[in-house]
C-alpha cells in the first residue's frame, strides 16, 4: 500500500489509485463531477453541516489525472470562471462620510452587521479595495463580513475566512497532530481584513470592535455553515504595524511566520515575515480542537 501522490495534507496510496480506477470504470457515462459525487459518498467526505466535499474531490480526481495516475472521461461542461465572473469592486473616493469623533463612551453602542449576501456587502468590498492597502481580494471557502457602524456612519470592516492549513506557531501553540489539524482546522477563522475607515476618529474603537466581533463570530458561522469556531487568528506585518488593537483586546502572540507562503515550493522566504497572533474562544479550546 505504498505512497502514490499527496493531495491537501492526504496521502494517495496504491489502494486508492486502484479504487478510483474501479469507480471510472464502473460508471463510464457519468460526468466528473458526478464521479467527485459518488467518490465523496465511498470515502465519507463531508463537511460538518453534512454538504459533500465536492470541490475537493473533484480537485483530487483532476489532480491524478494530470498525473497519469488515473484517465477521467472527457470533460462534458467548462464551468464559467468565477474569477472573471466576479468582477473586483471598484475604488472610489467618493465613498465618504462625515467624521465621527470623540471618545468611544459618547460613540457606544456601535452597530456589528454580518453583511455577507445582504444588500451591504458591494459597499463593503468598495470600502476594503479603496481604503485598505491590500485592496479586495474575492475569499474562497467559508468567510464572514462585518460592517461597523457608529451614529449612522459605516466606521470599520473585518473580513473572516477560513484558516490556513498550516501555521507552525499556531499548530504548536494548540499542540494537536498532522491528523487532528487536518480534522479540525475548520474550526479555527482567519481575520484576512481589518480596516478603520479613514473618517472615525475614536481611540480605542478597534480593540472594541475585535471584543464584539469574538462574542458572535461563533455563533454567526455556525448558522452559515453548520459548525462553530473555536480560535481566532490573524497576521501582523511588523514593518507597517505594531498590532496593538489585537494585544490591547487579550489575543497572544505565538511566534512569526516563514514568509514562504501556502504555495512554496522552494522553501525559501518570498514575503515579509509576519507575527501570528491568535484569541481562544473557549477556556478548553484545546479539547474542542481535538487535543486530548
């Protein structure tokens, strides 16, 4: 049962090639993606509100086919691209509102909306490619996005997706195995955006904000997709900040990542190292991670 491939963290071995093999050959007329289908019903592959992990399968099947491993029937339909369908939002600086000023005790109760898939979230992804200096970039997989508004005036935006697979100073913090990351990961969510807009001047809004947002995130993504959060995470370029609104709202610093990124494959930094810093949900975090 030797090793043949590795796909997202999963060994492929022999006795997988030759399952997969006998699952083609047993259903010539059926498409690829009902093949994804039928691959994810034999290996139990589904996410934890029970939806089939179809995209992974199906990208799995495409992934030993371009290797010789397997032949998949030819390809019956040519999904539109996403990428292009989804055009990028505009900038505009017209995008503006009247300062809010003042100490947050005068501002308070600021108003936290979850705007994905409501009428708000093209003002959000306007705010996040006009202000914030990494501009918009489409999520993929589960992601959240909250709109902050203070007195009637949209004041930040914080974007969630899900987690990295593999963040050495936050799987060594948690402790848990190859095996039980693999399992679990989807219960942490990544901050991938947070931004101040330009015209709220209140001190102390942002680690406010992070408090809100962590007393609800859980509950929010468990409506969205069947399953609860359990730790917060995120990045901090120390060559453009100090990360002070996460310290000042509790989250840890748990080390610095390798600037190689997901993609490397030369294990050789190509970026700018980045603190990780990370914020429990729970007292027994662990346990809900899978860490005995």
């Amino acid at each position: 049962m030797g090793i043949k491939s590795r796909y997202r963290g999963r060994d492929i071995t022999s006795d997988d090639i030759a399952f997969i093999r006998q699952l083609v050959a047993d259903h010539p007329s059926l498409s690829r993606r009902a093949l994804s289908a039928k691959l994810c019903e034999a290996w139990k592959w589904f996410q934890p509100n029970g939806t089939p992990r179809d995209m992974v399968a199906r990208g799995l099947l495409l992934h030993l086919h371009r290797s010789g491993l397997i032949k998949l029937p030819v390809q019956k339909w040519r999904p539109p691209n996403n990428a292009v369908r989804h055009d990028r939002p505009q900038a505009s600086l017209s995008l503006t509102w009247a300062p809010v000023e003042g100490p947050l005790s005068r501002i308070r109760p600021v108003e936290i909306r979850q705007v994905r898939r409501t009428g708000d979230e093209r003002l959000f992804d306007s705010f996040i490619q006009t202000h914030h200096y990494l501009g918009y970039t489409r999520p993929v997989g589960e992601h959240l996005k909250y709109l902050v508004w203070a007195q009637g005036v949209p004041a930040a935006c914080l974007a969630w997706s899900s987690a990295p697979r593999h963040i050495g100073p936050r799987d060594r913090f948690i402790g848990w195995s190859a095996e039980t990351r693999r399992r679990h990961v989807h219960l942490v969510a990544y901050n991938t955006r947070f931004l101040i807009l330009p015209w709220a001047q209140m001190p102390h809004l942002a680690s406010h904000i992070l408090g809100q947002v962590a007393r609800r995130i859980s509950a929010d993504w468990t409506q969205f997709y069947g399953h609860p959060i359990w730790l917060l995470e995120t990045f901090v370029d120390p060559e453009r900040f100090r990360g002070t609104c996460y310290r000042a709202a509790n989250w840890i610093r748990v080390g610095i990542t390798t600037g190689r990124g997901k993609d490397d494959q030369t294990h050789q930094a190509n970026r700018s190292l980045k603190d990780v810093l990370v914020y429990p949900l729970a007292p027994d975090f662990r346990k809900r991670l899978g860490v005995a």
